[in-house]
C-alpha cells in the first residue's frame, strides 16, 4: 500500500498562475482533507469531503477549489495564485469513523 | 476560541537522555487528544491518541498523559535517539473529524 501520495512535490507558480494539486489514496477512506501548514503555525483546513462526489469549506477555503470525482481522488486547485498562498499543503485521508488520519508527503508551494 | 499551545518550541538534547513536550489546550467540546511526529519533509505520522478518560498511554518510548481537568497533555520521550529529532504535533479533536485543532508543533532536535 502506497498510503496516501500527492503531486507534485515542489511548485513555484507566478502570481496570477493556476495550478492544480493532486492526492490520491488507496485505502478506501471515505474521508479526504486539504490542509495547509505555515511556518509557527498549526495546520489548517483548506476543503475536506465525506465521500465521492461531496465537498465542504474548511477554516480557510478562499482562493482554493477542490473536486472528488473518484473515491480515491481528491484535487486541490488555486484558480489564480498569490503570494499568500505560500504554503506547504498536506492531503489526509480517514475512514468513516475518522478516528485517525493519514496524511500524504506534502506539496511545497511558492508563488511570486 | 479553540486553540491548542505548545511548548517549548524548540528543543535540543543529547541522545540518550529524556524529554518532555507539553501542550495546553482550550477546545470545547473536547473528544479525544492526539500527538503526531512530523519528519522534516514529510507528512504528520500519529504516535498515541487518547479520550477523556484515558490519563496515558504507551508507544515504545513515547508516553503520552493527559489530565482533562486542566486541560493539560505532555509527551515524554525515553532514551532518545537521533531518529527522534522532529516536529511533534499536538491535536485536538473538537468532536468531528473536520473539527482537528493543530498545535504549531514543537521541533526536536537530538545531537550525538
């Protein structure tokens, strides 16, 4: 088992540039997060979906859009980047109970 | 507000000797405890989880206490090794799993 992977790794983007993140995960969670993490801060939640096809606004959605067409598969887009969207993203997959989740390697992202 | 505070924030022994890491929380309501080590570059693994009504709990050399009445949870770690050097994560769960309060972590290093 793979786990949970993301694409690409690095990223740098010019402002005004888009670009899609994506995560996959191959151990059926029904469960799928976006998270950012930013230096002396605790990670954040971007978007998160409870099942194929669903999608639901986290604690800093804006700026981001996100897609769950396959159960295994959950992208993350930045429609036009800005420089506060530097960030290093992590993707998380979980079961229905949630009890634990298991996160990818991270995207490290700069945008100028 | 929901935070959770750790400390220090950064922390350096020598191998072989003890630590302790400890995070105070303010989240309500409050379902479970959780501490992750983070690798550099990569994503947050879970070392121990814990509810209300656990006071602590083993993984190898890691310890991990609670004490839901001061709202307070510390980890401790046995005989460290140069593979512990990391940032390890204290997370919250306000009682759903898109409800995950992150601390900003503590980084540990381990000097021969």
């Amino acid at each position: 088992n793979a786990g949970v992977t993301q694409t690409p790794k690095f990223r740098v983007l010019k402002t005004g540039q888009s670009m899609t993140l994506l995560c996959a995960q191959d151990m059926n969670h029904e469960y799928m997060y976006w998270y950012r993490q930013d230096p002396g801060m605790g990670l954040r939640l971007i978007h998160y979906s409870v099942g194929e096809g669903t999608t639901a606004k986290g604690e800093v959605p804006d700026g981001y859009n996100v897609s769950r067409l396959k159960k295994q598969n959950f992208l993350l887009g930045l429609e036009s980047a800005a420089p506060s969207q530097t960030s290093v993203y992590f993707c998380a997959s979980s079961s229905i109970r949630g009890n634990e989740q298991f996160f990818g390697p991270g995207t490290r992202l700069t945008v100028l | 507000k929901n935070q959770v505070e750790q400390s220090p924030q950064s922390l350096i022994i020598l191998e072989g000797k003890n630590c302790t890491l400890q995070c105070n929380y303010t989240v309500s309501p409050f379902s479970n405890l959780r501490w992750y080590k983070q690798d550099t570059g990569r994503g947050p693994v879970s070392l121990t989880i814990m509810t209300f009504s656990e006071n602590t709990k083993s993984n190898g050399r890691y310890t991990a206490t609670l004490d839901a009445d001061t709202k307070q949870s510390s980890l401790h770690i046995t005989a460290s090794q140069l593979s512990d050097s990391a940032s390890y994560i204290c997370v919250v769960s306000a009682g759903g799993y898109n409800k995950l309060i992150f601390g900003a972590g503590t980084r540990l290093a381990v000097h021969p």
